[in-house]
C-alpha cells in the first residue's frame, strides 16, 4: 500500500468559449500527455457540448503531492487557449467531495464506452470531435470523456484479476444527456448512430459503463476472461440468482423453476422527472465562478 497523505492537490481546469479546432488540439495534447503521466496523478478530461456552455473542455483529477509539482506536470494543458484553472491543496476528502458534487442524483442519458490503446491519427481526432458538433435534439450535453487509465493500473498483470485491459491508455466515453422523455429515443439514436464509428477506432467495452446494443457483450467487457468468469458463474451461481440482461454466461438454472432463476427485462421507463425549470443534468464547479 502507498504511504498515507494527509492532503493532495485538487486539479481544475476549463476551458470556456472554445471552437472545434481547440477541441482536437486538446485530445492531441492528452494522448501525448498521457505517455509520461506521473503515477501519482488522476485525472478525467473532457470535451463537450453543452446548452449552457456550448463548445467546451475541462480537466478534473487528483494529485498525491504539492499544487507547485501538479502546476509542472499539467504544464502542457495549462497552456492552451482559454485556460482558466485552480489548483490548490485540501484533504482527500474534500477534494472527491467536490469532484462528486458535479453528478446529480439522477438523469436522464445514453452513453457508450470503450478502451483506447492507441494514438489516434490527425483525421480520427477530427472525426472524434465532429460526433459532438451537434448535439441530438433535447439535448443539454453531448460530450467524450476520457478516463486516465496506465500508471499503477497497467503494472498489474493481465491475468491477476477479472479486469481485462490493463494495457489500455484509457477509457473513453461517449455520451448525451436530455431532460425531457419526448426526446429520449432520438438521443438513443443519436449513441446508436455513431457507435460503428466509435467502435471501429477503439477496442472493447468497460462494464462500468455498460451498452445494451453490444452484440457481443462478454467479449467486449471481459476480453478472453469471458470463459473464465462464466466458468466461476456456473460454480458459484448456479441458480443464476444474480442475474440482469447482460450478466455473465448462462448458467444451469435453465433446468429449474421460473421463480428461482428470473430474467430480468430491459427497463425502459424513466423516472417523472419533467418538471419546468428542473434541469437535471450534472453541473461543474467553474474554476471562473469560483473566483
């Protein structure tokens, strides 16, 4: 275990006001970023489009050391145009805190996830950005996230735990969040639209951030460990008690009663949550608003 610390340094940086081209200069500068990534740092990043702040980007992460060091290791973002950052020293508490104060207790949204193990090109970059140039309509947010994986993360062995892609740079997300139900099948295929692209450039999916349109779920979350966790399914569930629509393997519960192996359908309800003014989407703490 890594010794204990009683502060760390909170990392917050915006970008406001900002067009496509910043948009691509951004993921280069990630990917580039990332290669020589002190271990000590996590970080998520983000480009977006949003009802409230248009086209835009931001950085949002940990670090184990002094805000003097996170300034020198985040040199190459806090150059970028229309940088507007806070980096400053709190305990860990209050720093996930305040990371976890941007998601609201509930929304409405369809998302996609995969794993990059690659540089993207100039043209993939670009391709990347324009699936969010416009967003589908009732959308508030459209955007890609991007999950810093390496580090620690890829110092374990591929094998040593269920967790597949240990080699992956990082996890990348595709999303759009809306606030009215009416709009909710045209934000679906507005994911389901971009997916063949998203997919061909990427590799697998990260089960923390399931799709229900995968057509080859197991493969995709868990990699050649499929076969080895359906195994551990059979072994210790074989009633298939835990059970969803796509959880792991078909177990022998095939062969007993209804009431002691369920299938649990796809829900496709959503909470009544349409109310004027209410706009449930996760927010940020602006670096400019807290100034």
């Amino acid at each position: 275990m890594p010794p204990k610390v009683k502060d760390v340094t909170l990392i917050e940086i915006d970008y406001l006001n900002i067009d496509s081209e910043e948009q691509e200069e951004f993921l280069y500068t990630w990917q580039e970023w990332l290669k020589t990534a002190d271990k000590r740092i996590t970080l998520i990043s983000r480009i977006y489009n949003s009802a409230d702040d248009g086209l835009a980007m931001l950085i949002r992460g940990i670090f184990y050391g002094e805000p003097e060091v996170a300034k020198q290791i985040m040199a190459d973002f806090l150059t970028l145009d229309g940088v507007d950052y806070n980096i400053e020293s709190m305990t860990f508490l209050e720093a996930v805190t305040i990371i976890g104060s941007a998601y609201p207790p509930s929304e409405k949204f369809q998302s996609v996830s995969r794993f990059v193990l690659r540089d993207f090109t100039c043209v993939e970059r670009s391709e990347l950005v324009d699936l969010i140039r416009e967003r589908p309509k009732g959308s508030v947010f459209a955007g890609i996230s991007m999950y810093a994986l390496g580090g620690r993360v890829s110092e374990i062995g591929t094998d040593d735990t269920a967790f597949y892609y240990r080699d992956a740079n990082y996890i990348i997300w595709l999303e759009t969040i809306w606030e009215e139900r009416r709009y909710a099948e045209g934000n679906r295929e507005w994911i389901s639209n971009r997916f063949p692209y998203f997919e061909a450039i990427t590799t697998g999916s990260y089960v923390n951030f399931p799709y229900g349109k995968l057509p080859n779920y197991l493969e995709e979350y868990y990699g050649a460990h499929a076969n080895i966790l359906a195994n551990i399914k059979t072994k210790y569930d074989p009633l298939n008690i835990f059970s969803f629509p796509q959880s792991i393997g078909k177990s022998e519960c095939n062969n007993y009663t209804e009431s002691y192996c369920p299938e649990l359908p796809l829900n496709n309800t959503e909470d009544e949550i349409d109310q004027p003014g209410d706009a449930n989407y996760r927010g940020f703490r602006y670096v400019s608003k807290k100034k």
